[in-house]
C-alpha cells in the first residue's frame, strides 16, 4: 500500500516537472448551466485551471482563497477554470459552487480532459498557464494561499516585463 502511494507520488512530481513549459491541453468542455468554454479562448490570459473535486477536504480549504485572487486579479487579465472531476455528480458540485459562492467558471470535467492533463493523481491538481497557453507552473495537492499567491503574482510580474520589451 505504501509503495503504491509513494509511486504515484513521485509519479505526480515527475509529471509536474516535465509539464512546465509544455503547451496546455486544450479542451472543450461544459459549465454548471450547460454553457460550454473553451480552455484556447482564454489564450492571452494567464490562467489558473484547478482540477478539484467537492469532497476533497483541500479543495475545500483552496476555493475561498481562488475566490479571492478572482476578486483582486481578474481586471489584471487572470482567469480561474475550476475543473469538477466529481464525474456524474453535478448536482453535489453545483450545491457546492452555491455554498461557497464561487464566483469563478465552475466546468464538469471528464476522463478525457484529465488524460490530456496527464491523469490525476491526486486532487487537488493546479496548473498555471501562461498568456502563450504554456504551463507555468503544476501544484499537485494543495500549498499554501501566499505560494499560490506568490506564484500568480511573478507570472503576472514576467508577463508585465514581456509586454514592456518593445
């Protein structure tokens, strides 16, 4: 049972360090009231995309903290993607983007989505991707509000210095 775990751990960090700089998947997929986004209309965004689940005690702890960056970020040109991998349960993930007011897209993922991003192996999974649809950055489980601050703001940083090279 232990190596299991410790294989799929160290699997999660192996993929979370060869992602970075990899071109996101893109996908196609359908919100809470049946609109359907795509991940490339986002492209010159710097995009959070957060693969969760309403059960997941860390997701639970991750959402306000999304809502807030939402909030502060979200006229600076940052999309949050919420991606529910609670497959068939949309009426749990729907009570759960209620409760918690989620002010963010809220989608239903599915098994293709999540191969494309490499599987999941642990939910909470947070990639940030970069105005060109790179990834930036993989968070496999959860970290803390001022890392995944931190990390917003230097990519935000990066992009404003990109954008002032003439």
């Amino acid at each position: 049972m232990i190596n299991t775990i410790l294989t799929k751990y160290f699997a999660a960090l192996l993929l979370a360090t060869t992602m970075a700089g990899a071109p996101v998947p893109d996908f196609t997929l359908k919100s809470l009231d049946g609109r359907t986004m795509k991940l490339s209309d986002l492209r010159g965004k710097l995009v959070l995309v957060n693969f969760w689940a309403p059960w997941c005690a860390p997701c639970k702890v991750e959402t306000p903290w999304f809502i807030d960056f939402y909030k502060e970020y979200r006229s600076s040109g940052l999309e949050i993607i919420g991606i529910a991998v609670d497959f068939g349960r949309s009426e749990d993930v729907a009570k759960f983007v209620k409760d918690r007011s989620v002010n963010y897209p809220i989608l239903l993922g599915n098994n293709t989505v999540a191969d494309a991003f490499g599987g999941l192996h642990f939910i909470p999974e947070t990639f940030l991707v970069d105005p060109e649809g790179k990834i930036i950055k993989t968070v496999i489980g959860s970290t803390s509000k001022s890392e995944f601050e931190t990390l917003i703001k230097r990519a935000r940083s990066s992009m404003d210095n990109t954008r002032a090279v003439p």
